[in-house]
C-alpha cells in the first residue's frame, strides 16, 4: 500500500511539473507572439509616417487632394519594389520552416523578430488606405476573437487534428485566388476572399493552439530545452500569422477607407 502511494504521488507531482511547463511554454508562445505584433505595427506605423508627405515640395507622387508620396513612399507603393515587399513575408516564413532545425532557439527568435519587422513594411500601406480609428477598431476586434479561438483550442476536449487538412488545403486555394485578383480587381471576388479568409483563420487560430499544446505534451518528457525553445518560437509563428491574416481580411471588410 505504501509502494502504490509512492508511485501515485510521484505521478501526481510529474503531472504538475508537465502542467507547470506547459503553463510556461504557452506563455512563452503568446509572449513571442505578442511582441511580434508589436513590432509589425509599429514598423508599419513609422513606414508609412515616412511615406507620405503634406508638402508637395517634396513629393514624389500626389494621393489625394492634400496627401503625396515623398520618395520613400513612391518606391515602396509605386514602383516593382512593391512586389518584392508583398511576396517577402511568404519567403520568410518559407526559409524559417526550413531552416529552423539549423538555428538555434535564440537565432530563431532573432529571425522572428525581424520577419515580424518586414511584415510590418509589407502591410504598411493600410495607414494610408484606411483611416486610423478603423484600424483600431478592428485590431480590437481581431484581438477579442483571436483570444476567444485561441482558448478553445486550448481547453476543447474534441480532436482538431481532422481540421488541419482542410483548412490547410483552404488556405492554398485562397493565396491563389488572392494572386489573381490582384490581376482581376474585381470587388466581389476580394469580398468573397475576406469573408472565406476570415473563417479559415479563425479555424486555424483554434488548431494550431491546440496542435501546439499536443506537440509540448508529447515531448515533455524528453527535456529537450532547445527543442521546446524552438517550438516556442515557431508557435508563435503560427498563432501570429494566423492574427495578422485574420485582422487583414477583417480590415478589409469592416475597415474605413481615407
């Protein structure tokens, strides 16, 4: 009897170690996360700040009536290099994914912060589009379903596993559709890409915290520091795109255009 309190408090206090570090891993995911925001937004902000200019002096090309392009801004919005700048933060996240089991966790993170930088500059132009009072209304609202999703992905009972091919599959259809319209324009076809956008990655936000949560539960125990810095990171990677996909589409439907 002795012998099998023993074994049961030693499972018990292994369990809340695990909890314990699962606690801390996902803080450490959202964390990570959380400053990668922080960091887009405020690189577009100052981006945009240095595109545009009120003096015609100094412009490089008009906006609107009382608005222009200095050349900053000229060359990031109006020239090939805009096409650079927009395909960039797919390239990242390519070579990330790649190269990730070549880094260490701290490089990993040094790379996430600067693909979060240039994230900032590909989306930039939203200041210039819409006005500033929208863009915080739908960060706000971005972030209250963000959250919401995120938690029931962590405390679901239910598998999501089954999910991921179709959302993932959805996702490739909606970047190719998303790159012919850039040629097509048309107005009805980017309503339908937002509103199909905006459900596939709140599904996402559900799945990949709850795939996250399973992948520290499964290699818990082998105490892998590095790996679970890692994993932290791309983590954090996953639950960040799916944020800054879900506030663009939303954008795009809720947002007030100058």
């Amino acid at each position: 009897m002795a012998q099998f309190d023993t074994i049961r408090s030693a499972a018990g206090a292994r369990s809340a170690e695990i909890d314990a570090g699962l606690r801390a891993h996902m803080n450490k995911v959202y964390g990570t996360m959380a400053v990668g925001t922080f960091i887009t937004f405020l690189a577009a902000w100052a981006i945009s700040g240095l595109a545009v200019t009120t003096d015609p002096a100094n412009a490089a090309a008009q906006l609107s009536a009382d608005k222009y392009l200095t050349s900053l801004g000229y060359a990031l919005y109006g020239s090939p290099l805009k096409w650079v700048i927009m395909f960039a933060p797919l390239a990242f996240v390519f070579g990330i994914s790649a190269g990730i089991n070549r880094m260490s966790a701290a490089t990993a993170q040094l790379v996430f912060y600067v693909f979060a930088t240039v994230m900032g500059l590909s989306i930039s132009s939203i200041f210039l589009v819409f006005t500033g009072q929208s863009i915080i209304q739908v960060f706000l609202i971005t972030s209250i379903a963000f959250a919401g999703l995120s938690l029931v992905g962590y405390t679901t009972k239910k598998d999501l596993s089954g999910m991921g091919t179709f959302l993932i599959m959805g996702l490739i259809g909606l970047i190719v559709a998303s790159i012919v319209n850039m040629f097509l324009a048309s107005s009805a076809m980017a309503f339908a890409i937002s509103v199909i956008g905006v459900l596939i990655f709140a599904g996402l936000t559900a799945y990949d915290t709850q795939r996250i949560k399973n992948e520290y539960l499964q290699h818990a125990h082998m105490g892998d520091q590095e790996w679970l810095g890692k994993a932290a990171i791309m983590g954090a990677l996953s639950l960040y795109l799916d944020f800054i996909n879900m506030f663009m589409m939303l954008l795009q439907l809720l947002g007030n255009r100058e």
